[in-house]
C-alpha cells in the first residue's frame, strides 16, 4: 500500500512539473486585434429605372475597420469574435447617389504554424452582417429637386476562408497580414411608386443572391 501512495505521489509531482515547464501563455492567451482592410463590395448588381438601366456596381476597393477579441490556445488554435464596419458610396453625375453599409459579427477560427518569430496562419470565419442600402435620385429633373431617397436593411449570413502572416514584435505586439473572402447570402433592396399610368416606376439595389466579398488587411495585436 505505501508503494502505491509513493507512485502516485511521484506521479502528481511529475504532472506538476510537466504543467510549471509549459508556459502560461502556451496554453491560454488572451488577446485583442483591432486594424483596417481593403474589400471589394461586389453588393450591388445594377440600379434600374424602366427606361435607363444604371450600372452602378460599386465595385471599387474601399476602407473598412475592423476589431477582435479572443484567445489562443496551446500556441496554435485561435478562437475570437469581430466586428467590423464599411461603407461604400458610389455616384453618377446628374444621375445620383448609391451606399452600402455594412456591419459584419463573425466568430473566427485560426490555425497558426510558427516559423521563428512569425506564424503563417490558415483559418475561417462564419457570422451575420448588417446590410444597409441607400440611393438618392433625382427622378424629375435638376430644376425642381424632385428627389427619392429610398433607405433599408437586412441582417444576412456570411461565411468564408483567411490565410496570412503573423509578425511578432517583442513579447506582447504582433502585426498581422492577411486576406479574407467572405461568402455573403445577400438580399436586394427594390421600391415601387408611381410614374405613370402606362410607365410605372420601380427602383430596385443590390444582389438577390451569393456573392463574395474579398478584403486585404493589417493588423495590430496585444497579446497576454
């Protein structure tokens, strides 16, 4: 009996020294990300009106900003939320004025492969976004102002794939670089209201279907 009280006491203090030989920070670490990315939108298919189809697509690359939240586990397996913010306005002259504006809350997943003192990182990211669409057109003419605003929101689900670089800098800062594309469940936007009796007019934004959204961004962390 005293022989096995011995082991199992020699057991216990090897499982202590094992646990005391690992780092905190390799097993849990908190940390929190905040930077800006680049995203194509790709949100809005055509603007029509029964006798012009306006081919406004905002489809250039505009500013967005972004901030996490999370931990990393075992010094490999990263688990964090975000949430970021992007607007994109697009206009024709004499025409009018198009938006979109997006708020997307992901839950994010990565897997780091450390080489020195950086990390190549693969990962993938799943959540809903709030969609909004704005457009103001002057559906008279320039001398009396006859403008419609139409404004509406959605809440949509997204899903996509990341891959990047993780730099370290120091002990607690690191610098990330990476890209991201988000597969978006997109809903349009359209408005009816009277033309005429034999040209009705209806208004219509965005996509009805998936679409994605490509970003490039930078980032800076603390780590703990």
């Amino acid at each position: 009996m005293k022989t096995m009280k011995h082991i199992k006491h020699i057991i216990a203090l090897l499982g202590l020294l094992l646990a005391l030989s690992v780092p905190a920070q390799a097993v849990v670490s908190p940390f929190i990300r905040a930077g800006f990315d680049f995203s194509r939108l790709n949100a809005i298919d055509f603007v029509k009106d029964p006798n012009v189809k306006w081919q406004d697509k905002v489809k250039g690359w505009d500013i967005g900003y972004f901030g996490e939240a999370g931990v990393k586990l075992l010094g490999s397996h990263v688990i964090a939320g975000e949430i970021g913010y992007m607007k994109a306005t697009s206009s024709v002259s004499g025409a009018g004025v198009t938006s979109r504006e997006q708020v997307p809350v992901l839950v994010n997943y990565r897997m780091l492969f450390n080489v020195g003192p950086a990390a190549v990182f693969v990962g993938a990211s799943a959540g809903i976004m709030s969609d909004k669409a704005g457009w103001r057109e002057d559906v008279g003419n320039a001398a009396t102002q006859d403008w419609k605003t139409f404004k509406a929101g959605n809440w949509i689900g997204l899903w996509g794939a990341s891959a990047g670089v993780e730099f370290k800098l120091g002990k607690n800062w690191s610098v990330d670089l990476g890209a991201r594309v988000l597969a978006v469940n997109a809903k349009d936007f359209s408005q009816d209201y009277l033309g005429t009796a034999t040209n009705p007019e209806t208004y219509k934004i965005g996509k009805n279907e998936l679409y994605w959204r490509p970003n490039v961004r930078v980032a800076l962390s603390l780590n703990w």
